[in-house]
C-alpha cells in the first residue's frame, strides 16, 4: 500500500484554520479543506481521522495565535488604559472573515456551537479563562503602579472587560455599524477608574 504523501502538519493546520474560520465548521467541505491545505483524503483521515479532527487542531492553533498575540499586547502596552482601547479596536478584526489571522475562530466557534460539543467547549473555556489571565496581570501590575485605581480584584475585572468585549464583538457580527464601540471602552476605562466620591 503507498504511503500517504509526507507534508508539514503545522503549515496545513494553518490553512484548515483560514477555510474554517471564513466559512464556519459546518459550511466546510472535505473538498474545502483538500483544496485549501493541499493534501489528499488518505493523508487528512490518517492524521486528523476525520473533519472534525481537523477542526479540534484548527481551533486549538487558532486559539494559541490568539493568546500569543494578545501576551504580546500586554507586554508593549504603556498602560492598561492603552491596552484595553487597543482589545477595543481590534474588535472589528475579530469578526471579519478573510484571510487576515488577526480574527478570532475562538468567537466564531462560541456562536456556532454553544456548549453542544464537549471537547470545543473545554478547549474554549480555556481559552477564554487564559485570556482572563493575561487581562488580570495588566490590571493587577496597573494597580500596583496606580494606574488603576479601582480596588476590585483583577480576574474580577478582567472577566467584566473579556465578557463584554465578547458581547460588543458578537453584536458586530450580526450588525457591522454598531457605533457605540468607543462608547463602552470608555465606560470600561471608567470601571478602571472610577470617579472620587
């Protein structure tokens, strides 16, 4: 029996991760998915078993570009104000599809699964609570510097910002002109730092 043909794993993820992420699990086609990672059937049945697999690896790939990205952020922000308008202005580019990887498969996945597959809700919950993490030590080092004055706890915080970036950004899906974006950072801003009574 040949040999499935020899390619790199982490190149054709990355292009399972783009059909998917612009045409969503169930618009995928085995034929999609041939043709945008370039292998045969033989090979993708072997390594991933079957679409879904595919799309376990993809998701996983996507989500850890995603924390990379945003730990980077973290890292080069001056302030935490600074780092939040910036997950504010990266909304739009979490919903537009394309080919631009600074979309987020982990909020398209979020709206079309909901909790119904087991392995994508764990993979996405914590995702979701890792990205928490990364929020909650800006917060936490913005306290320590006072730079934000608020004295809740940081996860708290972060959970508050994360969950409600996650609802403006899926209102934007579903209605692209959304304008109060800018509106409601500012009101996160203002939870960092809340007025003196």
């Amino acid at each position: 029996m040949a040999r499935p043909r020899e390619f790199d794993k982490q190149a054709v993820i990355d292009q399972a991760m783009l059909v998917f992420w612009q045409k969503g699990y169930e618009a995928t086609s085995i034929r999609d998915l041939k043709d945008q990672m370039g292998i045969s059937s033989s090979s993708m049945y072997e390594v991933f078993g079957d679409k879904r697999g595919v799309y376990l690896a993809a998701l996983a790939r996507s989500c850890e570009l995603e924390r990379e990205r945003m730990e980077r952020m973290a890292d080069d922000a001056e302030t935490p104000q600074a780092f939040v308008q910036q997950l504010f202005e990266m909304s739009d580019q979490a919903i537009q599809a394309g080919t631009n990887q600074a979309g987020s498969m982990a909020l398209h996945a979020m709206v079309e699964f909901g909790p119904r597959d087991p392995d994508i809700t764990q993979m996405l919950l914590g995702h979701y609570f890792a990205i928490a993490e990364i929020i909650a030590r800006v917060i936490a080092r913005g306290q320590q510097s006072a730079n934000v004055a608020s004295p809740e706890d940081p996860h708290t915080l972060a959970y508050t910002l994360l969950t409600t970036l996650y609802g403006v950004v899926t209102l934007k899906g579903i209605k692209p002109d959304f304008a109060e974006t800018r509106t409601i950072a500012r009101i996160i801003l203002t939870i960092l730092n809340p007025a003196h009574p």
